[in-house]
C-alpha cells in the first residue's frame, strides 16, 4: 500500500519538484482500486481451498457431491479473476500517471535532487515490472485452477493426471509468492525514497497511513 502524503503550504508557480508531488499524489489515488482488491482475494483464496479440501477428502465416493463442489470452486476462480483484473487496471493507471514524471524530473536543476527523483523514479518502475510479473503467473494460476475442477467432474481422472496437475498449480504459487513478496519489499523501497525525495526537497508534508 502506498501512503499517502498531503503538502503544506502555497502552490502557486509549481517548482519541478512540486509538481513531482502532484504526480506522486495522483499515483496514490490511481492505485486505491488496488488496494480495494486485496480483501476480497485473500477471502475468495480461503473458501476455494475449503472446497478443495472437501473435495480431496470425498475421494469419489460421492461424484455428485464432488461435481456441485468443483462448479462452486470454479465459480469462486472466475470471481478472483475479474478481482485481479480491476487490480491490474488500477496499476495500469498508476502506472501511466507516474511515466508523466519523466520530463518533469529533468526540469530538477539540483544535481542531488535529480539523483534522487530518478532513484524512485527507477525504483518505481521495476516495481510495475514485477507486478506485470505477478498478474501473469497469476493468470497462468486461474486457468490452471478451473483446469483442475474440470478435471475433478471425470470419473475416468486417474491418480497420475492429478498430481500431474496439482504439481503445476504448486510450482506456479510459490512463483506468484515469491513475486508478491518483492513486490511489497519494492513498495516499501519507494515509499521510503518518496519520503526522503520529499525531506530533500524541502516540502513541508504531513504523512498519513
């Protein structure tokens, strides 16, 4: 989550560096649908793997109930899915109101300021990078996951074919894991140079959590 900062004092003819916090305030706004998602999925997560659970325990012992089951968990993946896609659309439009940051950063005289404005440029950047990552995988996740409840609705499914396919599922979550923890470590790494860029320019700011 990216904090936000609220400016103090009078705006009128921006410097560059103020108008970087205008950008940087705007970027805070355009990702609030992001943040909005994170329930809502670590929720969803939970009931699809009790599902899961109830089924795995049932061992085709009643098919019937382990069909209604699977379209339930199939269900709860589409909901997931339309979930992370609002997410990605909010880091989209983050992402877009941030590369309007380029020019003005060149417009920083002050040769430790702009080294500072282009570190958090930067480190902003690789961040949208790891979640273009992260959406991918867990793209890849999704169809994987429906695959499987489809899987589950054959009574001819082998032993093999399960495992086969619960082993993809598993090798594609420690990615999305993995991702999602270098993903937060960036976020903090930007909120932390954001702030210093703010200290170095001079902006009087009152923080918010």
């Amino acid at each position: 989550m990216i904090g936000s900062i609220f400016l103090t004092g009078c705006m009128n003819n921006p410097e560059p560096e103020e108008k970087m916090y205008d950008v940087l305030e705007n970027v805070v706004a355009k990702e609030k649908d992001f943040e909005k998602q994170q329930e809502p999925l670590v929720n969803l997560e939970k009931k699809e793997k009790e599902l899961y659970d109830k089924i795995i325990d049932l061992g085709m012992k009643d098919f019937d109930e382990i069909k209604k089951l699977s379209d339930e968990a199939s269900a709860i993946v589409e909901q997931r899915k339309n979930h992370m896609e609002k997410e990605q659309e909010s880091i989209q439009a983050s992402k877009k109101e941030f590369e309007s940051l380029s020019p003005i950063i060149e417009e920083i005289e002050n040769t430790k300021l702009n080294d500072k404005a282009k570190h958090l440029y930067k480190i902003m950047m690789d961040r949208y990078k790891i979640h273009d990552a992260l959406y991918k995988d867990y793209s890849k996740a999704l169809q994987l996951d429906k695959e499987l409840y489809a899987m589950f609705k054959k009574e001819d499914l082998t032993l093999e074919q399960l495992e086969e396919q619960i082993s993809k599922i598993n090798e594609m979550y420690e990615k999305i894991l993995a991702s999602n923890k270098e993903f937060n470590e960036k976020t903090k790494e930007y909120n932390e140079a954001k702030l210093d860029f703010y200290k170095e320019a001079g902006l009087e700011i009152n923080t918010e959590e």
